[in-house]
C-alpha cells in the first residue's frame, strides 16, 4: 500500500474515532474540548512557523513570492474573519432565540 493511501487511512481513522468518542460522551458536558482544541492549533502554528523559519530555501525565497501572494494571504485571511464572525452572529441569535422561546 503506497505511503499516502496509508496515511489517509490513520487520518480518516482518527477522525472517525473522535466522531465515535463524541457520540458516545455527547451526554456529559465537554467544555474542556474547545480550549484544548486552540491550545492545539497554537502549537501546529508553532510548529508550522518553526519548519518554515528552518527551512533556508523558504526563507531566501520569501522575497521573490510578490505582492499577488500576500494579497491571496490577506483576502484570505479578511474572508475567513468575516465567515467566522457571521456564523458567530448566527448561532448566537439562535441560541438566544432558543432560550426566550423555552422561557415562554
């Protein structure tokens, strides 16, 4: 079995594990999973940063990626903000709607 078709499978198992894990605790309250889950992605970020930063093509290359890349990086980035603030607006009306209705 070719290397990536292998990794596939253990990141589609994993995944599939946390979808069972979660299905089988979606009773008792999980509030710790949403801070553990940035404290990760910190440290992928990190972790990313230090592969670039000690990478010496990427680095002499930086210069000669031009302004169109770090446009793509900053529409990229606004966009993403903009998606994440509206979802965050949306679920918040809902579950502020939920709870007057369930006052009644």
């Amino acid at each position: 079995m070719p290397a990536k078709l292998e990794t596939m499978f253990v990141v589609f198992g994993f995944m599939a594990a946390g979808v069972l894990t979660g299905w089988l605790l979606r009773r008792h309250r999980a509030g710790w999973t949403g801070k553990v889950t940035m404290a990760l992605i910190w440290l992928l970020l990190l972790i990313l940063g230090i592969e670039v930063g000690s990478d010496r093509r990427i680095v002499e290359s930086l210069p000669t990626l031009g302004v169109e890349a770090a446009v793509i990086a900053l529409v990229s980035l606004l966009g993403s903000c903009l998606a994440a603030r509206l979802l965050w607006t949306v679920v918040r009306r809902r579950e502020n709607a939920s709870k007057k209705e369930g006052r009644g």
